[in-house]
C-alpha cells in the first residue's frame, strides 16, 4: 500500500506541471495567480512529505486541532529555519501573492514575479531530488522547466493609465518592493527570464519550425543572434557541481577516480569541473558558458549539467582520461 509521503510527493508534483502548463499556455490572462496558487500546494505538499518522512505523520498536524494540517507557511518555518534564506523570501512572496490576488486582480503581476516564479520552478526541482530523491526531469523535460515568456516594462506611467488611482499606487509599490529584493538577494529568489527566437538550419536543435513562403505579402527582418544570457546561463560553478552529483546520484552512477593512487568512488568537485572545463572547452562555447563583464563571472546553462552527466555515464572513468590527456599534451609542449 503507498505510504501517506509517497501519496503527498506524487500530487505535489502534479500540482507543479499544473502549475507549469498554466504558466505557459498563452491564452490565460491571470496565469501568474493560477501559477501562485499551484506551485504553492506543490512546495506544501512536498514540504509535508518531508517533514512526516522527518518527524513522523503528526508532525504536520497542529498539536491543539489534530484535525487540522499545518499551512505552507508553517511547513516554510520547520523546514527553512533561516528566514533569510533567499529561496525563504521567495516562497513567502509568493504566497504574499496567492493570498491577496482573489481580492487585487490585475494580469500584470506577472510582470512583477516572472523572476521569482522562474527561481521558485528551479529551487522546488532541487529539493524535490534532495528531500525525495525525484528527478523532475523524468515527469517533464528540463527545458520545460525554463518559463518561455516576454514580459513588458511596468512603468509608473502605463500602470496610472491603466488602472484606478487606488489600484496603480498597490501595483506601483508592489513592483518597487520586489524589485528592490531582487537587487539584493540571489539566484535562489529570483531569475531573470525573457524569450528570444534564433534562427537555425538544425532542426534538432529547434523548439518551433517555421518556413519562408517568397510570395507572402508581409515580411520580416531576421536577427540571427539575440539571446538572454540572463535566462539562459542561470547556473554557477557550484551550482553545477551540486547538480551533476544529484543527478549521477538518482542515476546510480559511480564517478571513479585516482585518489591517493587509489582508484575509487568519488563525487564531482570543482577541480573535477574545471578539468572538464579545461579539455572540453566549456568556456569558449557559447551553448555551455557565458562570461558576465558586469561582475567578471562565468555563467553556465542547462546544457552544461546534462553534458558533464553523458560524459560520465559513458565512461565513469572519464576524470582519470581528462587527466592523463592533458599530461600528454604538456608534455609535448
């Protein structure tokens, strides 16, 4: 018979590609309430696997009404005690949002929390593998992961035309008090997103195929090469090392290395990256790496976890291989 945990995880993330599909079907106007609202029971409903897999089932009652289950926000303060902790921050303005959106509706919020919503989607992935050892990636692919959305400007002045005195200055001081945290806190509390379209010849590389008709009346002028690298290379160093463990962990996969002349079991560590990053040329590929000039920091993508984790199911020996080439190559120098 499925435990009370295993039956709590499974409907969290049902909950979470609800939540995902609303986001990003386009004929929803009020899509970023409806995401509030489902990626709030998913992270509850996952928290509460949590804490009875923890503390025991009647950790997630109160103790004065057995009846009754803790709310998200309880089950925020058990699990993250530190309350500035940036994925913290970003839950409760969520929930700050889920709760007052059925009274306050306006469908531009989105443009207010696109960022944090972007942040929330990565971190509930995260702890979904580290508290339940669930690959989301199994349920949806990993670029459906990325909210795809273009998002406009919410000036001072279009949001006083737009609506009431009374309903532009809540708005209004909403997004200066989101983006104040945002200038603040990290990647755990918000993520830049934007969509852009590239053009490309290599169908297995396109999202969307589209074809050029000659005797179309209207045309269009192509930009080859516009990207968001605020989107795209969300990732840092330790960021990646930390996912390609948890993912060679779910995947059962050994990384065999040298250590002390020994060859033995051992995780991924930043030296095992940069040696990848080395031989591979990580950095000087732009479907891998981006260097940010404002901060004088790398910046990586998706592409480069799920590279690094190939390589290794491949040849579990490959840290040893990258070693040794290198070797040769210095030495023929």
């Amino acid at each position: 018979m499925e435990n009370i945990s295993t039956r709590l995880v499974n409907k969290s993330v049902e909950a979470f590609i609800l939540g995902l599909e609303i986001y990003n079907k386009p004929t929803i106007k009020y899509r970023a309430e409806g995401f509030a609202f489902f990626i709030s029971n998913a992270w509850e409903l996952m928290l509460k696997a949590y804490l009875v897999n923890r503390d025991g089932l009647e950790s997630i009652y109160f103790k004065d009404k057995p009846d009754r289950t803790l709310s998200l926000e309880n089950c925020i303060r058990k699990v993250f005690t530190n309350k500035n902790d940036p994925l913290r921050l970003n839950l409760e303005r969520i929930i700050e949002l889920r709760n007052t959106s059925t009274h306050f509706i306006t469908e531009d919020y989105e443009a207010i929390y696109a960022p944090l919503f972007q942040a929330s989607v990565l971190n509930y992935a995260e702890k979904l593998q580290e508290f339940h050892g669930r690959d989301i990636t199994q349920e949806v692919t990993s670029s459906f992961l990325t909210l795809s959305l273009n998002v406009d400007q919410l000036s001072d002045e279009r949001v006083r035309a737009k609506y009431s005195k009374e309903t532009a200055e809540r708005l209004i001081r909403e997004r200066n008090e989101v983006q104040g945290e945002i200038q603040t806190e990290n990647s755990n509390f918000s993520i830049p997103i934007e969509t852009h379209l590239l053009l490309t010849k290599r169908a297995n590389d396109a999202d969307l195929k589209v074809k050029i008709d000659k005797n179309a009346e209207n045309s269009i002028a192509i930009v080859r090469d516009i990207k968001d690298s605020n989107s795209i290379y969300i990732y840092t160093t330790k960021k990646i090392i930390s996912l390609v463990n948890k993912k060679l962990k779910v995947k059962k996969i050994k990384l065999i290395k040298v250590i002390k002349g020994v060859e033995t079991e051992g995780i991924f560590t930043t030296n095992d990256f940069q040696l990848f990053a080395k031989f591979y040329n990580l950095k000087q590929n732009d479907q891998y790496c981006c260097f940010y000039h404002i901060g004088r920091r790398y910046g990586y993508s998706i592409k480069t976890v799920d590279f690094i984790v190939e390589e290794i199911i491949k040849k579990p020996k490959i840290i040893i291989h990258i070693k040794e080439e290198l070797n040769k190559n210095r030495a023929k120098k």
